[in-house]
C-alpha cells in the first residue's frame, strides 16, 4: 500500500504536468489570437515594426505567466509553512499537557 505522504507527493507532480499544460495551451492561444490580429498565419508573415510589437507582447505574456507562477508557489510554500506551524504548535501543547501530568503525578507520590 502507498503512504500517504508519497500519494499526495504523486498527485503534485501530476497537478502540476496539467497546469504546465494549461499554461502551455493559453500561451499558445494568445500567440495565435496576436498573429491574427496582425493578419499573419506566422511570425514570419510579419513586418519588422510588426515583429518588434509582437515579441514585446509575447514578453509581456510570458512575464505574467511567469508572475502567476511565483504567486503560485509562495501560496503554496505558505500552506506548508502554516501546516509546520500548526504540528509544532500541537507538538507544544501535548508537551505542556504532558508536562503538567508528570508534574500532577510527582506531587501525588
């Protein structure tokens, strides 16, 4: 049987092959929509005044992707630092409790 931990590791890699794939497929759809617009079927189709207008697009596109990737992994960085937190501050707490038990128990004695 899997452990738990390497299912969810499993389904990251997974979840993530299908955002890169998304990510790929609106790429692709806003490079097609821009060509369009200039009336092209390919980059090579297009003037130098066009060419230099559509590769500042394309930056600009892939900047945002890129922007959205980064908010994206520190998100999830957040939640695993908050899930950290959240097993130490049990930990703490049990501790205490436990601390406190003892203590109890060694005056009773």
């Amino acid at each position: 049987m899997q452990k738990f931990s390497e299912f969810v590791k499993d389904q990251k890699t997974i979840l993530e092959n299908k955002r890169k794939e998304t990510k790929s497929q609106e790429f692709n759809n806003l490079f097609e929509a821009k060509l369009k617009e200039y009336g092209a079927n390919s980059i090579m189709d297009l003037s130098e005044e066009e060419l230099e207008s559509f590769n500042s697009y394309v930056k600009t596109v892939k900047e945002d992707l890129s922007k959205a990737d980064v908010k994206k992994m520190v998100k999830d960085e957040t939640k695993e630092l908050e899930k950290k937190v959240d097993k130490a501050e049990d930990a703490a707490e049990a501790a205490e409790k436990n601390a406190e038990k003892a203590k109890k128990e060694s005056w009773t004695r």
